[in-house]
C-alpha cells in the first residue's frame, strides 16, 4: 500500500488517498473520489522514506486520515523509539486512541463507537465522517460537548437523541440537513448555531431541549418540521428566515416566545404550531398564508394582537380557542370557512367582525365569549354548527340579513329574516338551553 497525495477536484484542498482503495473521500469538503482516475492523474508520493522521521509523521496524519490504524500505530512506533519524550509523539498516541473508538463505513458514516466512549465527556469526531449515523449517540448521558469536523453534511435520525448532559455543540459549514429527532430531549443544550447550507430541519430535531434560550435558523432553510421545537419551554427568541415555506404541526407549541415574526413565502401554519406559548403577545401573519391549521394559537393566553392577513381561506377549529387577553379580530375578506371552537373561551374578546363571503361556521366557534358584545355577522352565512355563541353575549348585531334554517342551532334564529325575528328566535332558543345570556346583560 502506498498513501499518495493530490488535490480534490472539487474544492482544491491537499488530501492523501490509499492506492488499494477503490474511493476515498476529501476531508473538506466531503466529496467522493475515484482513487484509480485520480492515480492516473499527476500524483506525488507522500510517505517517502520511512526511516525519515520527518516522513514518518507525515505517514502516520496520512495513514490516520483514511482510517488505517495498523499503519498509522506502525509509524508511531517508530516515531517513540526515534524519540521518546518528544510531547508531539504522546499527543498522537492519545488521538490515535480516541479516532480508534470509531468504527466508519466506507462511505463515509460514522455507525458506531466502542463503549468506552459511552462515559466520556467530550467527544471529538474524527476527520473523513461524512454523516453521523441513526441513534449513534441515543442516551449517551455523560457526554456535555460534541465537536463535529469539517466535511459532515448530515446528521441523520436520533443521532443525539436524550444526550442529557450535552451542553455544546458544533455543527460545521457543509451540513445540509438535520433528520428527525438529531438533538431530541438534550435538555441541556443552552444555544446552537445552525450553519448556513441547511435546508431543513425535521420532525423533533430539537424537541424537548428545555434548556435551550437561542437559536439561530440560516436562510436557506424551507421546511421546520412537525414538533421540531415542541417543548423548548426556555425558548423566547427565533428568528425564522425569508425562504421557509412551511411550519409544521406543533413546531413550537410549549415555548416561551414573546413575540414571533412569520416571513414572507410561508403559506401554512400547522395545526398546534403555537400551541400554549403562553409569553406569546405578539404575531404577525404574512401575506401568502391561505390556512391557520388547527389549534395554531390555542391556549397563547397572553396574545393580545393577531393580524391575519388577505389571502386566508380558512382558520381551523380551536385556531384562537383560550387565547384569554385577545380583544378584537377581523377576520378578513376572502375567508370562507371558521372551523369549530376557533375563538371559544376567548375571555376578553369585545368585538368580531366576519366579512362576506363566510358561508361556514363551526360548532360553538365563539362560545364562552364572556365580553363579546359587537358580532358583524355576514348574509353569506348557509352553514351555522351548534351553539356558536353559547356562554356569549353582545348589544349589537349588524348586517343580519340572511339566516338560514337550521336544528337546534344557536346563531341568531330559526329562518329569521329581521333583527325582531332573530331576536326572538334567539329568545326561543335560550328558553331551550341551546346558549346561555349572563345574567344582567340583554341580547335585546
């Protein structure tokens, strides 16, 4: 075998490759290389002569660098007995022993390490890892910093899952993606910079990490996965960049933000995204978003101001459900459908106007509106759910100009074409329990 040296076509840095392998890879910036095209290309010799000790700790960094620790121990053992108390040849005996707790495909994967490692502190991932493996660190509670090299472009499934005591983290230029679980319940990680290059982060890749305060999120990233920062509860600050398109399902439900900004370019917001950020006081919604998915903001009991924007069709059931210090919302034209519960229980709630065009309101979509006193209701209304504003009142009702038949439910009347007939209707209905007027209060 001889270790030779070249440039990687890709990225121009000096590597050594093994010219019994059929490819090896560029420890910079990750790219596969055909040893054999590369051999027939102007190649120069690296190892020389090995009673050189020059040449012989050239060979060893060579001979570590595409993983063949035979060799690599070979040349150590001549660089102690040439000299034994240089610091340099101890430094190397002890990273020669770290890199050998490693076992790497010939692809590049880092896919398991000894269990000695399993207690250690601090881990240094070698060189030449072009991604991390599934679940390859999952409950290594002991381990509190992680430096990952150059040349890593992913971190697959649960690959950090529960490191517990993890605190800090590197991750490289050259990552393109974060799988599904990656930083799963670290619930010590306090901040991470995710790189530039990303395009996305998945399912759970941060979920759970309690302790985490920051984050930053690179342009480039589109997608933020279902539950991707559920339960981050020391989360108070992100900023989401121009270019993501979508918000998974509970993306951030149970963090801390006091206030969130929604680029440009995201068109839905997944059901729970927001649930029970409870600092929450604050959100605009961009122009491009057509639905609010269910529960989006449910139980965000300190929202005290939402814009939704033109362009919205629809706002899931529960969308608003507990939002208790919200006081106005116009739901703007171009809306057709309020899903069930969508402003249920919205304490505080004084005013809502429903443009034209509605024709779908759910189940007690505004029920236990304790303060609602002024509903702009729509003629375009043909499909009321039951018991809408049960628990609610108000002292004015406009715009009532078309209400449909309906069973047992509880808008403004049974076929009422006048605000006396609605009134009476409504006054029928309540002698039937179907809502309820506080005492003291008139719906007249």
């Amino acid at each position: 075998m001889a270790l030779v040296t070249t440039k990687c076509p890709n990225c121009g840095e000096e590597i050594q490759l093994d010219d019994e392998r059929q490819s090896g890879f560029c420890l910079y910036c990750g790219r596969q290389i055909d040893v054999k095209q590369e051999l027939s290309q102007n190649i120069i010799n690296v190892t020389g002569s090995e009673d050189d000790v020059t040449n012989w700790k050239a060979a060893y960094d060579a001979y570590l660098k595409v993983f063949d620790f035979c060799k690599a121990e070979e040349m150590l053992d001549k660089l102690f007995q040439a000299r034994p108390n240089e610091p340099d040849t101890n430094r190397r005996y002890k990273e020669l022993k770290e890199v050998k707790n490693f076992q790497i495909s010939e692809n590049g994967v880092l896919v398991k390490f000894l269990d000695d490692l399993k207690r250690s502190t601090k881990v240094n991932i070698p060189f030449g890892v072009s991604s991390i493996g599934s679940r390859l660190f999952q409950n290594c509670y002991y381990i509190t910093e992680i430096t990952i090299p150059e040349g890593v472009i992913s971190i697959e499934d649960y690959a950090f899952c529960e490191c517990h005591s993890l605190e800090k983290i590197t991750i490289p230029e050259g990552v393109i993606s974060i799988d599904n679980g990656a930083f799963m319940r670290c619930k010590s990680l306090t901040e991470i910079t995710i790189p530039e290059g990303v395009t996305s982060i998945g399912n759970h890749a941060f979920s759970g990490c309690s302790s985490l305060t920051e984050i930053t999120i690179p342009k480039g990233v589109t997608t933020i996965g279902d539950q991707a920062f559920f339960g981050c509860s020391s989360l108070k600050e992100i900023t989401i960049p121009e270019g993501v398109t979508s918000i998974g399902n509970h993306a951030f439900s149970d963090c801390s933000l006091t206030e969130i900004t929604i680029p440009k370019g995201v068109t839905t917001i997944g059901d729970q995204a927001f649930f029970r950020c409870s600092s929450l006081t604050e959100i605009t919604i961009p122009e491009g978003v057509t639905s609010i998915g269910e529960g989006a903001f449910s139980d965000c009991s300190s929202l005290e101001k939402i814009t939704i924007p033109e362009g919205v069709t629809s706002i899931g059931g529960s969308a608003f459900i507990r939002c208790s210090s919200l006081t106005e919302i116009t739901i703007p034209e171009g809306v057709t459908s309020i899903g069930e519960g969508a402003f249920s229980n919205c304490s505080s709630l004084e005013k809502i106007t429903i443009p034209e065009g509605v024709t779908s309101i759910g189940n007690q979509a505004f029920s236990d509106c304790s303060r609602l006193k002024v509903v702009n209701a729509p003629k375009s209304v043909v499909n009321e759910g039951s018991r809408i504003f049960m628990y609610s009142y108000w002292e004015e009702l406009t715009r009532l100009q078309k209400i449909v038949e309906m069973n047992k439910k509880a808008l403004f009347g049974n076929g009422a074409r006048s605000r006396k007939q609605a009134l009476q209707a409504i006054e029928n209905l309540q002698n039937k329990g179907y809502f309820y007027c506080p005492k003291g209060y008139s719906y007249k």
